[in-house]
C-alpha cells in the first residue's frame, strides 16, 4: 500500500531477497560484456579494498572483508601472480606488507566499473518518475545502513 510505512522485520526481509537479485543480475551482464578472465569474488573484494585504501596491510585487509589474514595473504599471492597487486614491505617493519594495485589492475576495475554503470543506467532508464524518486531516496538510507552493518574495531 502506498504511504504505509513498512516495518524494519518486513524490509529487511524485502532487502534480503532483493540486494543479492540485484548483485547476480548486475554480475552477469558485466560478466558477459568483461573482456578479461573474471575474478572471483574474495579476489576482487580485495583489490577494491586496495585501490581505495593505497597501502592497506594484509591485516586491515583481513579486517575489513572479514577475513582470516592466511585466507588475505593467498589472495594477494594470487593476485601479484596475475600482475594486478603488489606487496611492499613496511621500511620499519620487514614482517608488514603494504598492498597497492597496479596500473592493470586500476584499468581493469575501471573497465568493470563503467560496464556496471552503464548496465544500471539503462536498466534505470526504464523506471517511472516515481521509482526513480524513490531509488534517489533511498541511496542514503543504503549507505547508512551498510554503515551500521561494518563490524566495530571489537566486533572484528
């Protein structure tokens, strides 16, 4: 019913389905149109992380994307054996790996990127005024609650 609010048991139920709908949907048509061998999902998670965070060590790797530092540090053996990541050590701790992505791997990201917003974009172009309203809205409210769902330093 429009204009009745939806309770948070009922949306989350709503999300559960629809985000992961979204994510395969989404992940198949830039799987279809991606020139280069696709990633697996740890693997790309990982170098996300470390375009955004230049530098990130393995152990904040493993920290945000949940994940045992052993279970990060064979990703990045993967990934540096593909060419897309490059592992430096700290200069005042040999043992401290700092990880940044290469030129191959930032072409190629941007690659997927562009294919994904493309795809969204006409996907989008088929929305009503209405939902479009209502998509815009609700950007903020994702973000936060993709916020709220982040693991505290304690909760790691």
């Amino acid at each position: 019913m429009p204009g009745t609010r939806m309770s948070a048991d009922s949306a989350a139920a709503e999300l559960a389905v629809a985000l992961p709908a979204l994510h395969r949907a989404l992940d198949h048509r830039i799987r279809a149109d991606f020139p280069h061998d696709k990633l697996p999902d740890g693997q790309l998670a990982l170098l996300r992380l470390a375009a955004e965070h230049e530098g990130v060590t393995v152990r904040e790797a493993a920290d945000v994307l949940l994940m045992k530092p052993n279970n990060v540090s064979a990703l990045v053996s993967q990934l540096t054996g593909r060419g897309l990541l490059e592992r430096r050590s700290d200069p005042a701790d040999r043992r401290v790996a700092h990880l940044h992505c290469t030129d191959l791997a930032r072409e190629r990201l941007a690659v997927a990127d562009a294919l994904a917003e493309r795809h969204l974009a006409a996907a989008m172009r088929h929305l009503g005024d209405g939902e479009m309203a209502a998509l815009g809205s609700a950007l903020g409210a994702l973000h936060s609650l993709a916020a709220h769902l982040r693991p505290t330093a304690g909760q790691v």
